[in-house]
C-alpha cells in the first residue's frame, strides 16, 4: 500500500482532516487536482468565523471549533452587521433572532460604517461573535503538519480512475496506480464525479456559485475596522479585506462543478443592492471572482464512513461553512477513520453521517 489514507481534495476540508490524521500517525497521501491547495472554493472564501450562520449541526461544527480557533493565532475581530429597510422587516427579524444578533442603534450603526445612508437604513443589528479567518495560513500550517507526519501532498496530481483492490482502494493518477485501504472524499464541488468513479451512491451534492467583487474603499475611508455587513435576507454582503471592500450579490445559482467566474450581470445587480444603502457609488471594480459552494441536499455536512462501501470516507458539502467548521469537522473525520470515540459525541457524528442518506 502506498498510504493509509488516500484524500482526493487539497482544499480545507481536505488538509484540515489530513493533518489530523497526520497527527494520529497515519500515513497520509492528499491529491489535489490543481497546481495549489485552495484553488477553487477554499481559496475564494469571504474567510469569516460567525458560528451561529448555519443549520443546528453546522453550528455545532462551528461552535465545537470555537476553542482552537480563539488559541490558534489565525483569527482577528470583525464583527457583524444586518441592515434593512422598512420594507423588510420581516426578513431583518428573522435574521436578527436566526444569529443572535442585538438591535443596533440607527446612529450606532452610521458612526460605525459612516457611508450608510441615513434615509435608507431603518433597521439594524450587530454582534461581535464573528473574526476574520487567516485562511492562507490555515492550510499552509495544515501542508506543513502532515509533512512532518510523514505525508504527501501532491499537487496537479488530478485522479482518472478509482477501484476496488485487495480490500482496499485503488486510485489512478495518470499512469501510476496509488493503493490505499481507506479513500477519503473531500473533492469539494467534484464530490459526485470522485463517487461515480469508485461506484459509490451517496448523496447527490448541488454546487451553488457565488460571485464577489472587490471596490475601493468607499469614499477613501479607512474599513479596517468596519463589520462585515449583511442586507437583510443575505440579498447582498459586504466585508472589509486589505484596505478594500468586498462586495457579493450573495447569490446561489446552481452549476456543475468547473473553474467557477463572476457572472458580470449578476454581479451588477448585487453591487447595485449593495449601492442602495450606501453615500458611494460604486465606480471601479478592482477585480471579481467566484466560487462553488456545494451542499448536500440537507445542507449539512457530510463527513464518515460510507454505508456501503467498506473503506470509503465522506469529508463533503461543506457549503459555505468549511473554514468556520474545519477544526471540529475535522477532528471528527480522523476520529471515525482511526477507530477512536468521537470527541465531538455521538449525536453530532450521526447527525453529519453519510448514512443518513441511506
């Protein structure tokens, strides 16, 4: 065998649980279709940690991942805002009460983001239960641990062929045969395609693109310390990143897996609801981007051992919570491969488990 574990995906869910396997002394081998870690959704993520955004098991991921994040060095305060109009009170109160959020005083939230408009915003909340994620640093310490494990991390390593050998797993990466008695999937928005090939049911992942654009910031103002932003419904975001803005239309159009793009016309639309509430039109787009962000038809996470297939392992539909969950998510994934009890408990493992899709 060439590794005890074979993980296809060099993104956050995939380092993250190499590097906890890795530091349980399994010898690891992560293959990354692409020349970098992060490439796709990983490396194209708004990069927050707010653990009360998601369904009751996501926030449970999240909440779980609390305590080594806040000792890691890898986050710094942000805060979060929601705003709305009269008009969408309703959405603005389901949002406020959804994410624990505290009423924010009208001239609070215009001296904390001073472009607001002020015959516009009508309602608002804040709380400062959300950082900054350094991402980057994330998964290069994650490459670093499970090379010091004894692991590889192989890049353009892109897999054309999956099969059952010898009571384990065997995985084709252009002419070269990788054997494993474990696989694990963790290819993102490729989740299905990495299936098929191993013959493998599971559950049918939706890939959802978001576009992001990133502005000046607006009317030359300093956003360090500007929360990230919501309109009410997640209609549009907004968050402060390297002396700029970043602004999405928060958008869910559904896609096969690819190379993902801003759409131009949606992202006009997005900066346009974003534009409403603010003093500064938006004049320049310095760049824009988009990611995929797949789910599973429950929109819970999917992570451990597939129901039928002996040895194959799900670490899957992270959506848009696979930074925000990672150290939980997992810790949990190379508890259920290693044999060990989960630390996250057994309820929170069934509730994220591939078998209940069965």
């Amino acid at each position: 065998m060439d590794a005890d574990v074979i993980v296809i995906g060099g993104g956050v869910a995939g380092l993250t649980l190499a590097a906890k396997l890795a530091e349980g002394r399994a010898r690891v081998l992560v293959l990354e279709a692409e020349g970098a870690v992060g490439y796709h959704t990983s490396g194209r993520s708004a990069a927050l940690y707010e653990p009360t955004y998601g369904k009751p098991a996501v926030r449970d991921l999240s909440i779980a991942s609390g305590e080594w994040y806040h000792a890691s060095g890898l986050l710094s305060p942000r805060g979060l805002m929601i705003l709305g109009r009269d008009e969408e009170r309703d959405l603005f109160e389901h949002d406020l009460a959804a994410m624990g959020m505290d009423r924010l005083p009208l001239d609070e939230a215009f001296a904390r983001v001073p472009v607001l408009r002020r015959d516009v915003v009508t309602l608002a909340g804040y709380h400062g239960n959300a950082w900054d994620i350094d991402t980057d640093r994330l998964l290069q310490e994650s490459v670093r641990t499970i090379r010091a494990g004894g692991g590889t991390v192989r890049l353009n390593a892109r897999v054309s062929a999956i099969a059952r050998q010898g009571g384990g797993w065997a995985t084709t990466v252009a002419d070269e045969v990788l054997t494993a008695p474990v696989l694990v999937n963790a290819a993102g928005s490729w989740a299905n395609v990495v299936a098929g090939m191993a013959g493998v049911a599971g559950p049918q992942f939706q890939p959802y693109r978001r576009s992001m654009a990133r502005i000046p910031a607006p009317g030359g103002h300093d956003t360090s310390r500007w929360p990230m932003i919501f309109g009410a419904g997640e209609t549009w975001y907004a968050k402060p990143d390297a002396g700029a803005l970043i602004v999405s239309p928060a958008e869910e159009h559904p896609m096969d897996p690819h190379d993902a793009w801003a759409d131009d016309l949606v992202l006009a639309e997005g900066l346009a609801r974003y534009e409403a509430f603010v003093t500064e039109p938006v004049t320049r787009v310095v760049s824009n981007w988009a990611g995929l962000r797949t789910f599973a038809p429950d929109r819970v996470l999917v992570i451990g051992p597939d129901p039928v297939a002996p040895g194959f392992y799900w670490q899957a539909g992270q959506g848009g919570y696979g930074f925000q969950t990672a150290p939980a998510a997992s810790r949990l994934g190379a508890d259920l491969i290693l044999g060990r009890p989960p630390e996250a408990g057994a309820a929170l493992a069934s509730a994220v488990s591939p078998a209940r899709f069965a």
